[in-house]
C-alpha cells in the first residue's frame, strides 16, 4: 500500500499526514474526493466523520478540536443527538446517495464480509450501549420503544408467506443483540470510558499511519486485534470470525451457514453499477451470511421476485438499508475499522433511525418496503417514485415482479450486503470506491424519530415539487449514472474546516474550497496609516526650492529702468518740439515755392485726374466725408482741389457721412473749396449744387442700407429741421433715386475699415458709376490694392496725392503750400533721428573706451 | 447654452442675409434684407444713446467722487450740455452750429495728432538708446528711407537719374505688399468670422 497520498489535483504524492499539497496547495484532507482518486487509499483518519460532527457543532475543522472537548462533549447527555441532529443539518442529500448506490466496493473475500457484519454489530450494540449510557432518564425508554418497533417495521413491507419467516429471522439475532444491549446498559462506565478513551487517541494514531487501516484488514477482520477484546463478553462470544479469517467459513455459526444454499448467485451479464463489481461474485458470499439472513434472502425475494431464478441473492429490503449504510460508513469513517463500541452504539442507533421513519412517513404511491419509503424526498424521487417505480418495487406491493427489470431484491442486496463490500473496500478496493461510499451513516433516513419528522415537514413541498418533474427523466436514471453526482453532494462537510469558495476561473472553475489560501489571503487589518508628511530626500528638497524660487521670479514682474534724468527727457522733448514748430512756421511762411520739389507721383492719380475730368457737367456726385476732425488738416489739402474742380464743372455735391462729425466737416470743406475758387462769379452756389445727407448711424451696416435703398438709408439730411425740406427733393439730387444715379461716388477717408467698407457695401451696388478715394497717407497702402484690383477707379493718397494732383491741373492749390512745409518737417525729423544716432553712438563708443581703459 | 434665443435670432439673420447676396430671390432682397437693415441701423442708432448716457453717467460718478481730476469731467459734462442744446436749439444744419465743430474738435484733434508727431521723432532719436540690436537697427534704416521717399527727396537729392523712377516706384510699392498680406488676413479673418456667428459658434451677443 502506498504510504503516500495523491494530490486530487496535480495528482503528485504527498505525505500521507499532509493536508495540503505541497506542489499546488491544494487542500487534501477536506475534500471528500479522497474518495474520488482511485490512488487514494481509505481515510487515514478513521475519526474523521466523528471530527466533523463535532466541528458542525462548533465550527471548528476537525483536526482542531482539542483533545479536552470530546470528553466534555462525552459527558453531555444529549451528545450523541447533538451530532445527530447537526449531521442532519449539514447533509441532506447523503442519504438520497446511499441508497442510490451504496456500493461501490468490490468484496471478494467472503470471510472478511462475514466478521465484519459481526463487528458491526458488536460496534452498533456498543455504541448502543454507550449512546443509551448518555441519554437521559427520559430518552432511554423512547429509545428501548424504538428498538423494539424496529423488528415490527421489518415486518410490515413482507409478504404473508414469508412474514414469519422473517419474524424469526429478525427476532433471533436482533433481539439477541437489544438484549444484550439491555442487559449491557447499566454497566459500570469504565467500560464505555475505554472506548472514548480510544476515540480520544485515534486521531493521534490514525492520522501517521492511514495506511494501517487499508494494508491490514480492518480490526473487525483481524482476529489478532488486541481492540477485539474490548467487546462485549456477548459479543466476544457470539463473534465466530475472531479466529482466522480463512476457517471463518467453517467456524460460522448454523444459523449462518443456513444461508449459503439459499443465496442466489448474481445474474451474469445484469447491469449493475460500476462501483459494484462485487456482484459477480455472490455466490461465493453466500456461505457468509448468517443463517437468519440467508433464510430471510429466499423470502424476500420470493416476495419481490417470484420468478427469479433460485441462484440469486436475495436479501431482505431492511438489510439493503442497512447494508448501505453500513458502506458508506465503512467508507466515509474509519469507523468498521475499530472495535469501538461508540462506533457499535452508532450503527444500532443508525439501524433504529432508519428503520423507525418507516412508521410514520406514509408510503403511499411508493414502494412498500419500510426503508425506502422513509427515506428522503430525494430518495422517493429517483427511479422509484410514482408511476415509474420499478416493476420489482411495484412488486413488493403486487407480489409480482415485472418483466425484463432487474429486480431489486436481486441487484441490491448484493451491492448493498454489508457482508460483501465492507470488509474489501479498505485494503484492496479503496480505489476503486466512489463517492457514494462515503454517505454519512448519520444519514436522513437515520434520523431519530423527533429528527425525521421536522425533516419530513420541510421536505414534503419539496418533494411534492420534485415529483412533479420526476415524471420527465430521473425515473429512467439508472442507478449507477445516479451515482455520478458530485462527492460534494453526498460528501459529509463540515461548514467549518471546508472552503465553500467556488473557483471562478482558470483551469479550477466549478471546484469548491481546492485552493485554501484564499482564506488565507483574505485577512482584514486595519487599513494603514499614511502620513501627510511627503518624504524626500535632502536632494529632493534642494530641487523642490529652486523650483519654487525659480517660479517666484517668474511671477515678478520685471522692474523697468528708471531714467536717470527726468528732466532732461522734457527738456529733449521740448527742444524737438520747438524744433518741429520753427521749422514749419518758417517754411509755411514761406508761401509757395515756384519751383517746389516734385512728390512722387502716384500711379493711381492719374485715373482718378481722368476720371473727374470724365464727368458730365451737372452731374450729381456723392460726396462720402468720412474722416475724423483730427486728420481734417490733411485730408482737407489732399481733396480741395478735386473738390474745387467739381465745383468748376457745375457739378451737382451731395454730402453724406458715418461719422457723427462729418456733416459739419464736409460743411467746412464744401465752404473752403467755394471761397477759395472765388466760384461765386460763376454761378455756383452751394444751396443749390450741395446737399447734406446728414449722418448714417450703424457705421458699416448702413453703408449697406445706403447701397440697397439710399432714400431709406439718409431719409432727413440735416437740412430738413433747418428748412423742413426732403433732402431728395433738393435740387441738387434731382433725378437720383439709387446709387447708380450719381456720376460718380468719392469717399474721402482717414480709415482704412472705412474705406473698405465703402468699397465692399457699397461699390457693388454702383454699377457702372466709378467709385474715386481720397485717403490720408496712413491709410493709402491699405487701400491701394483696391485700386489695383479695379474696384475703385482712382486714388488720391494724403499731401503728396494732391500736390501732384494740382500738379496735373496745373493749378497751384493748398496741397503745395502745405507741402513745403511737409517736406520740411520730414527733413527736421530725419536730422533729429540721426543726431541721435550719433550720439548713441559716441556714448557707446566712449563707454567701451572707458571699460577697456578700466580693465 | 447661452441666450439661445439670441443666437437664433443672429443665425437666422445671418442667413437670410447671406442667401440674399447670393440668391436673386425678391423677397429676400427687396424687403427682408432691407428691412432687417434698417432694423440693424436703427438698434445702432439706440446704442449710439446708450453710449451717450454711459459716458455721462461716468462723469458724473467721477464729479460726486472726492478725488483729484474731477475737473475735466465736469468740464466734459458742462460742454456736453452747451453743445446738446446749442444743437437742439439751432439744428446741425446751422453754420455758427457747425463751427463749434470746426473750431474746436478739429484743433484738438489735430493738436493730439502734432504731440504724436513730436513723440514719434523724440523716440526716433533715441530709438539706440534703448535697443542696440538688429531690429533696431532694420527699423532705423527703414524709417529713413521712407521718410525721404514720402518727402520727395529722391528726386531733390538725386535728380533725374536713370532708372531713379522704377527705384521710386519700387520703393512705394513695398508698403502696398505689407498691406495686400494684411487686407487678405482680413478678408480671411472676417469670413471665418461671420461663418463661426452664422454656426453659433461664436457668440459675441450672448453677453
């Protein structure tokens, strides 16, 4: 037998006393699905469903309970139903797969079965004994009572044929045993205490040797197991199988060999379950059973299967139950392999639990058998429920069983006889268990009367709901699929020692508690405390201030240079200023010049000289003064000869303005170009030729208005609240309804938005009607290209614009006495700029002289 | 969003004036773009009041103010008053009404535009005072020769040389270049503008 124990998970071998793996961690001892590896011997510790009792009790893992609890929980009357009644908290589906499939460990040797069926019964009568020794005054005679209606209960499902033969098959050894139990009751406790005292070093014992158990038979099975001794002296002398295994056969009492010819031989070929490959081999089991089983297994099964053949194994339904539970003792505890009598008071309380719920659960619509109808809603839900209970169920009812199904006093008792599998499954076998084996004995239907009917109570909505889908499937489920569910449905856990965690993910998803450490990660502590204080370094710091000082600076404004000599700065500006004015008064005082210096003569003066001179004489020519009183200086020189040849060609003058002041300026301006002319001979008046539009509000906005509808645009003028006259009903705009009805459109400007805008709103509005600009030199280059492209017709630009202009008429005007003194005034500010220069320069000169000569 | 009212009634506007620049349809150019203009003019016209009534209200919080300076406010409200009523009572149209615009508001005017003269050439002249370095330099050699190409002095110092006038020409055509870059950085500036106005993008009347 190995001495290792396989990792379910990664499947490498770890030692047998580990609880987890040492390569994946994964937890070896909570998981049930020890059972699962056929590697995996039997449980090493053979007190570990008792462990779980007590640790659903108290919440603890098993392997954790110190050793001064047990005794204490020992000496507390209602321990034992304590554990009960927590194992029938915890697991509630175990018994549904013990009966299912029960057996799942081969037995092969017929002797070992035989002593075992006596160990057990030495164990449950000791455990009887020891259980009834901790009950209270008042629950012994319940249980006495319940003891005694077991073999009535048998009794019940039984045909009348074979009914008394039962009664005296059941009667003589059971009540042998109670008997014996009885009369064992009120025995001194030294003898119980010997026993617990075993259970309390078990687990020390067990656990470094979990091999013992499987390479050795069990100590029911060895007749040299010193634990044997322990028994009961009735049991001690009723056991025939203390003494070699290999004459057990010969030693077997009559009543027990009785049995052998009357066995029925498993049917070959049957489909029994995988985990039964003991069937094959009951012929040879049945020199093993007792003579009281060996005649009941001919009766029930002539109850259930009249017309199976003689050579199978029959055994009656009780048995099966027991049978079952038995298994999945052996294999869920360690518990057949010792002589505890605990462990004997457990079984017989086990054997009275089930059997006693066969009374008061009704079998109505189920099988008659007693057990089976005691046992869960789960358990009635499988194949034998309702309308889909198998024919040889049915037959227990009818007495006849059905055709073509294998009946089940022939499949089960072989699978479920405790006499053929519990003494295999823990040396040879142990791989090939499954987890059905490992049902608690603490099963549902081994609950004690006060503990079935609650669960009773609580499962019969269920189980009504679950009959109703039962008709679909689960009916048609064979036994040995059934047994496929999971170990962790029938797994006896402990809500203590197991991680219920469910892997979510990764190549562990769906499995339960394998990776532990998540409950050893997750701890809570008090979260840290962090401190404000940042911690640097003294580098850190060091850079942390010249960043600091670096961006103080930059929030500084920078300080200007004061100047050194305030006063002399005015002094400097007043003697330029003096300069400036000296200068043009002298040269305005000059009068003209005959022969004054030539301007440069603009390419667009011309045009505009041609265009004037193009136009019908009369004709009406909007006037567009939009200049600032402070540019009035020069944009008045720069148009008073265009103005002054308008009015020599009788041209008809209407003024119009976006700038509030402009009425007035044009006023001035139409005023000065008539008196200047002396155009008062020629019949020119300015009443009647010149008309004021007034002031368009909006600035760029009523140019627009003004091209689309100029009679809306300048409705009043100025003229109509001095003479309460229609500007375009003056004389001066007859004729003119639109824009394209003046001859020619000139806008004097000191603006370059302005003339933009004229340019923009208004001259696409005009037609064929030329647009002319007059403009100051500052904004001439912003407005030249306008000429350039072709939509003003020609350009007069600042002084310069008008000398030449009055250069091309010939006619000496305003703009050539203006511009002597213009030129002038440049050449003074060219001398000032470059004396100071000079003087820069010399200061700096001087300075690199006096730095060097320093140095 | 702001003012959503406002924003919807300038896109609309923008629209139906725009689509009447470019479609000839005879409802939008003869009566809504007319009347949405004349709308605009007359709004103008009230803001030109309301700036009127603002800068009176600033002088006189600066005449109740005990603080030094209060004098030329007092003077701006007391020739505001003179000239508002010597215009309600002769009208515009008076020529002794205008005069006080000719006689006053052109001198100083003017007078600002002199003491802008004589700063200009005070900073010429110390232009390398403050700056020694190239663009200094670059603005000091261009302000010369525009200011003897604006003077005629070409042709005073140089005479009539061959080729002078092409040199002339070339010269006074440099700033026409500057302002072509200009005017199309306008144009540009102004049709992104009016199309960031007319997608609501831009929202200078939401306040």
């Amino acid at each position: 037998m190995p001495e290792t124990k396989r990792c379910p998970m990664c499947g490498k071998p770890n030692p047998a006393d580990a609880e987890v793996c040492q390569y994946c961690q994964a937890q070896l001892k909570p998981i049930v699905g020890d059972a699962k590896t056929p590697e995996t011997p039997a449980p090493k510790d053979e007190m570990d469903w008792l462990r779980e009792l007590a640790g659903s009790e108290e919440s603890q893992p098993a392997n954790e309970i110190p050793e001064e609890t047990e005794p204490a929980a020992l000496e507390d009357d209602s321990f034992l139903l304590n554990r009960l009644r927590s194992s029938s908290n915890i697991e509630d589906e175990a018994p549904k797969e013990a009966d299912t499939a029960p057996f799942s460990v081969p037995d092969d040797s017929e002797e070992e079965g035989n002593a075992d069926w006596l160990h057990i019964l030495e164990e449950s009568s000791a455990r009887k004994e020891s259980a009834d020794h901790d009950l209270s005054a008042e629950e012994k005679p319940d249980l006495d009572k319940w003891l005694e209606t077991l073999d009535k209960d048998n009794e019940q499902p039984l045909s009348s044929d074979t009914q008394e033969t039962d009664e005296t098959i059941k009667k003589k050894p059971r009540r042998k045993i109670t008997d014996r139990l009885k009369k064992e009751e009120h025995e001194p406790e030294t003898e119980m205490n010997g026993w617990l005292n075993t259970l309390r070093e078990e687990p020390d014992q067990a656990a470094p040797e979990p091999m013992e158990a499987t390479d050795s038979p069990a100590p029911f099975t060895s007749p040299a197991n010193d634990e044997n001794e322990a028994l009961p002296d009735w049991l001690n002398s009723e056991t025939p199988f203390s003494g070699d295994l290999k004459a057990a056969d010969t030693t077997l009492p009559d009543w027990l060999t009785e049995e052998k010819p009357e066995e029925a031989p498993a049917a070959p070929g049957e489909p029994v379950q995988a985990s039964q490959p003991a069937q094959t081999d009951q012929p040879a089991q049945k020199s093993d059973l007792p003579d009281w089983l060996q005649d009941m297994a001919p009766d029930s099964a002539a109850a259930a299967a009249p017309e199976a053949s003689a050579g199978q194994e029959v055994m009656p339904s009780w048995l099966q139950d027991e049978t079952s539970d038995a298994a999945s003792m052996e294999m869920d505890s360690p518990m057949f392999g010792d002589s505890d009598s605990d462990d004997q008071a457990d079984l017989l309380s086990g054997f009275h639990q089930k059997e006693k719920p066969a009374e008061e659960v009704p079998t109505e619509g189920l099988s008659a058998d007693p057990f089976t109808s005691a046992v869960s809603a789960e358990v009635s839900d499988a194949p034998f429920k309702g309308e889909d209970l198998p024919d040889w169920i049915k037959s227990q009812e009818d007495g006849t069983p059905a055709e073509g199904e294998i009946p089940a006093a022939e499949a089960e008792p072989l699978s479920a006889s405790p006499f053929m599998e519990n003494e295999q499954s823990e040396p040879e076998t142990a791989g090939e268990t499954t987890s059905e084996s490992y049902a608690h004995p603490f099963a549902a239907d081994n609950l004690p009367d006060w503990l079935e009917t609650e669960e009773a109570s609580e499962i019969l909505p269920e189980q009504a709901a679950k009959e109703e889908t039962a008709d679909l499937a689960p009916a048609q489920l064979p036994g040995w699929l059934a047994a496929m569910r999971p170990v962790e449905a029938v797994a006896p856990e402990s809500p203590g020692s197991l991680d219920e965690r469910i892997e979510k993910s990764g190549p562990l998803a769906g499995l339960r508690g394998v990776l532990p450490a998540d409950k050893q990660t997750i701890k809570y502590r008090k979260p840290p405390v962090y401190s404000v204080k940042l911690k640097m370094t003294e580098t850190q710091e060091a850079h942390a201030g010249m960043l600091e000082e670096l961006l103080k600076n930059e929030n500084k404004p920078s300080s200007a240079k004061r100047e050194s000599a305030q006063g002399s700065k005015r002094l400097m500006q007043l003697v330029v200023a003096l300069v400036l004015i000296v200068v043009l008064i002298i040269f305005r005082g000059a009068g003209l010049v005959d022969t004054p210096s030539r301007p440069y003569l603009s390419p667009f003066v011309t045009p505009f000289y041609d265009q004037i001179e193009s136009l019908t004489a009369g004709s009406p020519v909007l006037l567009a003064v939009d200049y600032e009183p402070g540019y009035a200086g020069e944009l008045k020189a720069a148009s008073n000869a265009a103005i002054q040849r308008l009015m020599q060609k009788q041209q008809r003058i209407a003024v119009i303005s976006t700038v509030p002041a402009g009425p007035a300026l044009a006023e001035d301006l139409l005023q000065q170009a008539y008196y200047s002319q002396q155009m008062i001979d020629s019949g020119y008046t300015l009443n009647t030729h010149t008309i004021s539009l007034g002031y368009l509000p909006g600035g760029i906005t009523s140019l627009k208005e003004l091209a689309l509808r100029p009679k809306q645009a300048a409705r009043y003028g100025l003229t109509v609240t001095h003479d309460g006259l229609i500007p375009w009903d003056h004389p001066a705009l007859e004729g003119v309804n639109s824009l394209t009805d003046f001859a020619a459109v000139i806008v004097i400007t000191d603006s370059v938005d302005t003339g933009r805008g004229w340019v923009e709103q208004v001259q696409p509005a005009l037609g064929s009607t030329p647009m002319l600009l007059i403009s100051s030199a500052q904004a001439a280059p912003m407005l030249e290209p306008y000429v350039q492209s072709g939509q003003l017709s020609g350009m007069l630009s600042g002084l310069a614009g008008s000398v030449s202009y009055e250069n091309i008429l010939q006619q000496p005007g305003t703009g050539q006495s203006y511009w002597i003194a213009f030129q002038g005034g440049i050449a003074v500010v060219i001398a000032l700029i470059l004396v100071g220069i000079l003087l820069e320069l010399f200061v700096i000169l001087i300075t690199s002289r006096r730095t060097q000569s320093e140095a | 969003m702001k003012a959503p009212v406002a924003t919807a009634i300038a896109i609309s506007v923008a629209v139906i004036l725009l689509m009447g620049s470019f479609l000839p349809i005879p409802l939008l150019q003869d009566v809504l773009q007319p009347y949405l203009l004349a709308c605009a003019v007359i709004v103008a016209g009230v803001a030109t009041l309301i700036g009127i009534y603002n800068l009176l209200s600033v002088h006189l919080g600066k005449l109740n103010a005990p603080k030094a300076g209060n004098l030329y406010s007092l003077f701006l409200l007391l020739a505001f008053l003179v000239t508002f009523i010597a215009g309600l009572w002769f009208t515009p149209a008076d020529a002794g009404f205008q005069r006080v615009v000719t006689h006053i508001q052109v001198p100083v005017e003017t007078s600002l535009l002199a003491v802008l003269a004589i700063s200009l050439t005070y900073t010429s002249l110390r232009l390398l005072k403050k700056r020694q370095d190239m663009m200094a330099w670059v603005f000091v050699v261009s302000t010369f020769v525009f200011l003897i190409a604006t003077g005629g002095y070409i042709g005073l110092l140089l005479g009539d040389v061959p080729g002078l006038r092409g040199f002339s020409n070339f010269i006074n055509s440099l700033p026409m270049a500057g302002a072509r870059g200009i005017l199309l950085g306008v144009g540009l500036g102004s049709l992104t503008t009016g199309l960031r106005i007319v997608f609501g993008a831009d929202r200078p009347y939401s306040g």
